[in-house]
C-alpha cells in the first residue's frame, strides 16, 4: 500500500510536468505561427498576388483624371471627332493623343469609350477602328457587321444602322467628291478574282469610262478635275489601297474603310441600277455564277 501511494504521489507529481510541457510546445507553435504568416505575406508581395482586380493601363491611367476632367475631355473628343468626319478624313489615334490626350496620352482607350457612348445616344454613329492589312496578305474582302479582324490605329466613324443600303449610298453620294468614279472602282475590284486590279487595268477600264490620266494638267476631266490627284485621294482617304509593286506595277485593292462602310448588297445595288436591271434579281443571278478562277488557279 505504501508502495503505491509512493507511485500515486510520483505520477500526480509528473503529470501537471508533462501538461506544461505539452503547454509549453503549444506556446512555441503558437509563437512561430504568425512569423510563418508574415512570410506567407512577404512572399505574396513579392510574387505580385493582389486580390484586387488587375486594370488595364489605360483604365490607370484614367484614375489619374477627376470627374470633370474626365467628361470635358471625352466631349472634346467628340468634337474633334466630328470634325474630323465632317473634313472626311481619317482620324489617327496619334490626332487624338496630340489635339486632345496631351496630358494623358495613356488614357486614350477610356476616353474613347467615353466619346463612343456620347455618339451613340447623341448622334447615331460608332467610332470604329479600321481593319489592319499588309502588303503580303491576300487581297482583303468586306468586313461582315460583327465580326472580328485586326484592327488598326486609324478610326472612322460609321453610322449605327446599316441595314438601309439606299441610305449608305445616297449618303456617300453627299459626303465623297467623285462618288459615282469611286463606287464604279470598288465594283469593278470587287468583282474580279482575286479582289485587286493592276493599275494599268484600272485606267483601261476608267478610259472606257471617259476617263483619263491627268499629266501637267492636261487631260483634266470637266467634272472630276484632276483625275490622278482624285484617286490619289481615295488612297488617302483609305477607301483604295495601293499595293507598291516593286518592279512591278501597283496594284489596287479594297482599302479598310469600304471594307467596313460597304456591303455585298451595296456594291451589287449599285452595280445592278448601272445597268438598269432590278437588284433582288441581279443579285440572286450572281450568286447563282460560280466565282471565276484565281490568278493563281489559272496559272496552275
């Protein structure tokens, strides 16, 4: 018996030793916990984990401008872009970035999408960014509404309903100087296989039209004027696109801005009332024609 009260004594004696170690390991974990949490921490910093959302630099550099600075801004865009349209010239985001975005040139995507809201409600029409092309990619086609292409630096600004195609033409009839030359030039191009022409066929073809190159001011077109500085002007205007041949001839092609401005059943339009014929039938006849071979086909 006294044995064991001698063993009872022992163990309620090593027993609170034993909790206050068990104490004093918890003591110590609880100690390295945060030091662990803190390099948790660093280590997050350090790899850039931000539980905010990350912004554009465009966006950033747009939280730098105040409310107000904000809207007089876009609505100098707005302006500006306006008068640009109305000038018919092509607006270039380095315009933007010069004329308007000098302060905050890496705001320009926000405030565009700023200017583009105003023109929508206000006005009807959309800045839209021109398709990008380049000199060794294949003759470009129509832009289809909606779809997606490379886009460019340069923008235009295009009215919001298209599905009117009298009112597209009768608009651009008002807006571009030598319209019915131009449309005449789109649809000859438009119609071959591949979409380009060789410039010494296009004046072949303009020739038969009455129309002439104008060298020092000879050969001057009554009503057109200077004809070799109107097509020049189609080119600026990025309505045509001059392919640089080399040693070979330019070459003539769809430029971005009719890629989007024009449709299929615009160009056909106009195609089917030179001729006199009705439109629906016109062009249920050229669809029905199966696509005259490639160049490259040919040559095979």
């Amino acid at each position: 018996r006294k044995k064991k009260k001698k063993w009872r004594k022992r163990g309620a004696q090593t027993m609170p030793r034993k909790k206050a170690a068990v104490e004093d390991d918890e003591g110590e974990e609880a100690d390295e916990q945060p030091s662990t949490q803190s390099r948790q921490k660093k280590t997050k910093n350090k790899q850039g984990d931000d539980p905010a959302p990350s912004q554009s630099r465009s966006q950033r550099a747009a939280t730098t401008l105040t409310d107000d600075d904000r809207e007089r801004k876009a609505q100098s865009l707005v302006r500006f872009l306006l008068a640009k349209n109305t000038a018919q010239e092509v607006i270039t985001r380095a315009n933007i970035q010069e004329k308007v975005a000098s302060d905050c040139k890496g705001a320009v995507d926000e405030l565009l999408k700023d200017a583009n809201d105003i023109l929508k409600t206000v006005f009807g029409v959309e800045v839209v960014a021109l398709p990008e092309s380049k000199k060794d990619d294949p003759p470009p086609d129509l832009v289809e509404p909606g779809s997606k292409y490379n886009a460019s630096k340069s923008y235009v600004l295009l009215n919001t309903v298209r599905n009117d195609e009298m009112h597209n033409l009768l608009q651009w009839k008002e807006e571009i100087p030598g319209f019915g030359l131009l449309m005449a030039i789109i649809s000859v191009i438009y119609m071959a296989r591949p979409r380009e022409m060789e410039a010494s066929k296009l004046w072949h073809f303009l020739e038969k039209l009455g129309v002439r190159h104008t060298k020092k001011n000879v050969n001057e077109h009554k009503l057109l004027g200077n004809t070799d500085e109107l097509l020049d002007s189609f080119v600026k205007l990025k309505y045509l696109q001059r392919v640089k041949g080399g040693d070979a001839e330019d070459v003539y092609r769809l430029g971005p801005r009719t890629q989007i401005e024009l449709t299929r059943r615009s160009i056909l339009t106009f195609i089917a009332q030179v001729f006199g014929e009705d439109v629906d039938s016109f062009t249920s006849r050229v669809d029905a024609d199966p696509e005259p071979p490639s160049q490259q086909q040919q040559q095979q």
